[in-house]
C-alpha cells in the first residue's frame, strides 16, 4: 500500500493549495478482518482539507493508493441500499427524457459498481458499458447482463470501448469525480468518448451540503474531493466540455448532479446553472471562512461528544454502535470514541462477526441488540438515522437511547 501526497491543485494544477480544516488521523474504512489484531494493523492517514487558491477547489492531498482502497475486500454496492436504488431509478428516468436518449444508443458509466444504475439504462434499450476497478463487484455486475471492464478508467479504456461499441451517447459518472486522484485523465478520456452530441452526467458530493450541514461522515480516504460548481466548471471546459444543467437533491446528505455537453452538443444552459453560480459566489462557497466555519463547527461537535461520553462513563452505562458504514470510521476518529464503543451492530455479510479497521471494535449483527442490551447506541450510519430508530422499536421500547452525532449531538429520546 502507497501513501503520498500531492503538492498541487487536482483540478487546475496550482501549487497555492492551504491547509483550511485539519482533523485527525483516521483508519482506512471498510476494510474489515477476522481477527482484533489484524483489523488494528490497518494504518491511520490524515484526513485534512485543503483548498487550492486559484480555483477554490476543496481537496484531501494525502492519498491512499487506489489499487488498496478498491481491491477485493471493497465492501460497497449500489443494489444492497433501498435509497440508492430508487434514486438510480429516477435518475435514469429523467436523464433519459430530458435528455432525449433512445433505444440503441450508447450509455457508459465510469465507476459502475455493481451495474445497478446502468440496469436501468438497459432496460429503456440502450447498449451499456460499464469501467470499475473492483474486481469483485465487476464479476457481480457482469452477471447480472451489465458488460463491465474491470479496472480503472483512463483514455486507453475510453479507446478501447470506442473500437468494440462507438461513441457514447451519455456517459455517466456518480461520486467518481469524488474518489478519483487523476480527474485530469479521466476528463479527457471521457471527453474522448462523448459523441458529438453527447453529455457527460455526474453525481457528486456537494460542499456546500458538506459545509452547511455538518457532514463529517463523508469526509473518508476514498473521498479525495469535495466539489462546488464554479471550479468544475472551469475545469470541465478545459476538456471541450460546458456545463449546462445543474440538480441538487438530498441523497447521502446533500449532493449535485452536473451534466456537460459535448462542445457540439445542443443542449441550451439553463437557469439552474446560472442560479448555483450566482448563490455560490453570494455566500463566498470558495472561500477559506467558509472552510474555516466548517472546522468551528467540527469543534463544537467534538466538544458535545466529549461531555456525552464522560458523562455516560460517570454513569456506568454502556455505548454501542450502529452501522459499519464507512463513514462511521470517521465519526469514530474525529470524535476520539474508538475506546468507548463495545461493538458495532450492522448484518452486512461482509461485516459482521469481523473487526473495525484500526479500532478493532467487533462487529455483531443487529439480532444481538436484544442481548447485549447498551444503554446507548451511536449511529454511525447517520444517513439513515431515522429509518434504524424506526425499524427497531424494541430497543427504544426498552428503555434505549439512539445517539445522532451530525450535524449536532442529539439524544433519541432525550
């Protein structure tokens, strides 16, 4: 495993990148093993947020190497969450009509996990291709019908799919453009692929969700970026590729979704895009406050979880923890509460009866909440807060507190 760190700017090349929002070291997520020992070997990285002063771009610059992160132990699929699913579901739907794509036409996903998002394209008739580097999760794809390259996308595999299946028609990219070091290289392998017509459609972590919110859980080793609209925009035209359409939504939190045209292309710029630059530049989104605001809150947090925890400790009670997601490892870190959590309660198969990575806490599954009965139990998922309270009523009923930490520390029931 490699372990660098970058000295420039990955959009625009600048060396002006500072240091805006330092946080702790933290242990590489999902990677999860059989024993205690082994799961404490992982190693713990910086985790600090820079911003380049050029182009505003928010960034990690120490990097974990790609081939570590995505290799067969990676744990995420698209298909295994019900939220992802539906929103897969909507967003093919409405690219496909705004967009006008129709049956035969080309759609390619750069990072297509477990081909869930590009089912939906080839159920509407179009020829798909799929690029993602887990081998593991490929093989899952490729079974279900969805033809998958396994490996990364540069602009050699941008050419190798033109030679077997023409130019795209859309190519689609969702959080990739967050959990990709060499944006450089795949921006122009995708603009290599586009058809004269086409559009390049992303989905990625919005900073201002990430810095409004609180949003610590997203903030992980895959995730080297953290995107606005205004610098995309200027990198992206750098490839003959121009924004044009701009939709937040609140998945994961709060994300965007962009869509480029190829510099061809008809499709007309649209008010969103105007509108986003504009309230972008209002709230001074690039700015460093802006990044700095986000470290004050981050301390306050941190605050709140201390007094909790000394408190609870002061009490003799217990704490647990729900969800091995991989935000989670960071919420552990950042609030310094690997030594206070008993477990972690999750039924994921490739999770539970191992060991947290750098923590070594053990994973149970959920049925066990019955019979290790903590007092408290801090959700790790924070996504899906609402929907683990509601679908375990016996635990609140018997007397258990559920703990939220973003964007503030509350207790369930006070």
């Amino acid at each position: 495993m490699n372990i660098r760190k970058r000295t420039v700017c990955r959009l625009c090349d600048s060396p002006a990148v500072e240091l805006v929002c330092p946080l702790k070291p933290t242990p590489i997520a999902e990677k999860y093993r059989r024993t205690r020992e082994d799961a404490q070997q992982i190693p713990s990285v910086s985790l600090d947020m820079y911003r380049c002063t050029s182009c505003g771009h928010v960034q990690l610059l120490d990097l974990v190497d790609s081939s570590f992160l995505f290799d067969v132990d990676y744990t995420y699929r698209s298909g295994q969450t019900k939220g992802i699913i539906e929103h897969f579901q909507k967003y093919a739907a409405d690219a496909w009509e705004r967009l006008g794509l129709k049956e035969g036409d080309l759609v390619a996903e750069v990072g297509s996990n477990d081909g869930t998002l590009l089912s939906e394209f080839k159920a509407r008739g179009a020829r798909v291709i799929g690029v993602d580097p887990a081998s593991t999760i490929a093989q899952e794809a490729i079974a279900r019908g969805v033809e998958t390259i396994t490996g990364f996308f540069t602009p050699e595999v941008a050419e190798q799919i033109k030679a077997k299946h023409g130019k795209a028609k859309l190519v689609v990219a969702n959080n990739v453009f967050a959990h990709a070091d060499d944006l450089q290289s795949i921006a122009y392998g995708i603009s290599q692929l586009l058809a004269e017509d086409g559009v390049f459609m992303f989905e990625v972590s919005y900073v201002k969700d990430v810095l409004d919110h609180c949003l610590l859980g997203t903030i992980f080793h895959e995730h080297f970026s953290y995107h606005a609209v205004m610098p995309m925009q200027t990198f992206l035209r750098r490839y003959g590729m121009e924004l044009f359409h701009v939709e937040r939504n609140t998945i994961q939190g709060g994300s965007i979704i962009m869509s480029a045209r190829a510099a061809t292309a008809p499709h007309a710029t649209d008010a969103s895009l105007t509108e986003i630059l504009a309230m972008e530049e209002s709230t001074g989104l690039n700015s460093r406050s802006a990044l700095e605001g986000f470290a004050e809150k981050l301390r306050k947090l941190e605050e709140q979880t201390i007094e909790f925890v000394r408190r609870v400790k002061k009490e003799g009670k217990t704490i647990a923890g729900f969800g091995a997601a991989r935000s989670g490892t960071t919420l552990i870190a950042q609030l310094e509460i690997g030594d206070v959590i008993d477990c972690i309660f999750d039924d994921h198969p490739d999770k539970a009866g191992k060991y947290s990575a750098g923590f070594g806490i053990p994973v149970y599954k959920t049925s066990e909440i019955a019979t290790r009965k903590p007092d408290y139990i801090i959700i790790l998922a924070w996504v899906f807060a609402k929907k683990i309270m509601a679908s375990n009523p016996a635990y609140t009923e018997g007397g258990g507190h559920w703990v939220t930490c973003v964007p503030e520390l509350q207790i369930t029931p006070p």
